[in-house]
C-alpha cells in the first residue's frame, strides 16, 4: 500500500550536504538541504526529512526534524513514522473532519508508548520535530521544539499573519523527550486556507539563525518566496544566503504551493 504512494525520506547523517547547498524537487514539493559551512566549524548535519505524498493530490504529509548531539534521534523519528505509513495513508482517506483528528491521536499513542519511550532512552541526543499536513483546503500541523511552519498569502500577509506555530525552545523527542514527563508539551492546531495560491513552507533554525538573522523576521520570507516565480530558484538562493553568511548549522526547508478553489471565511461586514 506504502509504494503506491510518493516517499521522500533522508537524515543528514547519510548525506551532509555541507558547503553545497542542493535542492530536490520531489512532485509538488521542493525540499532544500545544507549541511552548514565548513569554514565556519560545521562538521555535521543532524537534520531529517519525511514526505509522503496522496498519488492524486489530495493530502501531503511532511515531517521535519532537527536534532542535536548525534543524528540518532531524527533517524529513530523516520523509522517510527515510516513503519507506520500504512496506518497514516489509511487515516488520511478518511473524510478530512475525521481524519485529521484521527491522525494527532495516533500520533499521540505511538509517542507515548512504552515501546517508544524506551527506544528514545537509548538514542544520543533528541530531536525537534514538525509534522504537517495539507488535506483539502486545511492545514494541520504538530509540533516539538524550535522549527518553523508558515502559510504565506497575500490576504494573510496585509495583516501582518506568516507563521502558523510559535517557536518552542527547550522541547524536544529523544534522550529529553516531553514525552516521557508526566505531561507532554507540544503544540497542534488547523487552519483553514485562504483562496488562491497558498504557500506552506517548513524550515529547520538553521535558516533563521544566521548572520543578521533577517529572515526572523517572517515578512522577508514571504517577500522572498513571492518575490521569484521559481520556488527550487528561491529555496537555492535562501540556502545559498545561508553558505555565504558562513553559516554553521543545517538548514533544511520544505516548500509547496496549493491552489484552493475553495472560498474561505470572510466576515459578515
């Protein structure tokens, strides 16, 4: 069932990417990776990626990850979530008023589990994590630690409104996990798109913590991805920025545009 669907899967461990930032477009989606710069000390990259993708278009399901330490925590992230790839296609068929809830309690079973809770015990390091998911026209997201989720739209931004989560530091899943504390700490939620094209873009610290750190603030990103017609031009040059500044972390994105035909909620007046 898994390979009638489309799956990206990479942990920084394997390729490094450093000094060469690349970009991949994978179906809809450009996902964009850059080890840090060796000049400037980067010696390793402990980032990760997980994309599944409905054949037809009618979902994409994404994970980010950003470890620390070792990469060992991302790489137990992306067997966790792969082995349960049947499980989450078969969520994910499900009208999109259940499935989406149904999806945040899965996830919530297997991140609490013995089983898994025991596995992180036994990593070096932990993980920051971002799950995100486009069905019909929402957007839901899950989120441990620091990455960083927009929707960028031109009726969103006249309001000054980029970001979907708040970055949370001092969460994370692996060696320190939230989710081996009495209570957990993350955060959820959905959204609905507006009309048109929208653009969701995920992004590791590594992006953001650079040089002047510009793009904290969260209108240059959207100036930057409506600024090029290109997103694999625009993803290449935001990392290759990153290189040039010297620097040091990874820096891993994932981007797509989706066009909802959909009308979105505006006010009575």
């Amino acid at each position: 069932m898994v390979q009638e669907f489309d799956k990206f899967s990479w942990v920084g461990s394997d390729d490094m990417y450093s000094d060469h930032p690349i970009t991949l477009t994978h179906k809809s989606m450009v996902i964009g990776r850059y080890g840090g710069n060796t000049a400037a000390g980067a010696d390793k990259n402990e980032d990760g990626a997980y994309v599944l993708l409905e054949p037809g278009g009618g979902w994409e399901f994404t994970m980010l990850l950003d470890a620390h330490k070792t990469a060992e925590s991302a790489e137990l992230l992306v067997r966790t979530i792969d082995r349960e790839a049947g499980e989450i296609i078969k969520l994910l068929s499900l009208p999109v008023h259940q499935a989406l809830h149904a999806l945040e309690g899965l996830l919530l079973s297997i991140f609490k589990s013995e089983d898994f809770i025991r596995q992180c015990r036994q990593v070096t390091g932990e993980t920051a994590c971002l799950i995100c998911v486009r069905m019909e026209n929402y957007i839901w997201w899950f989120s441990v630690g620091d990455n960083s989720l927009y929707l960028l739209h031109p009726e969103l931004a006249a309001r000054g409104q980029y970001a979907l989560n708040q970055r949370n530091f001092y969460e994370w899943i692996g060696f320190v996990n939230t989710f081996a504390q009495p209570v957990a700490c993350y955060s959820s939620g959905i959204r609905e798109l507006r009309q048109g094209p929208n653009m969701i873009v995920l992004t590791t610290d590594g992006l953001l913590e650079v040089g002047a750190r510009v793009l904290e603030d969260p209108r240059r990103l959207y100036l930057a991805f409506t600024g090029e017609d290109d997103m694999g031009i625009c993803v290449k040059g935001l990392l290759t920025d990153v290189h040039q500044q010297l620097g040091r972390d990874s820096a891993t994105v994932i981007a797509w545009s989706y066009d909802n035909s959909k009308g979105a909620a505006m006010p009575s007046d």
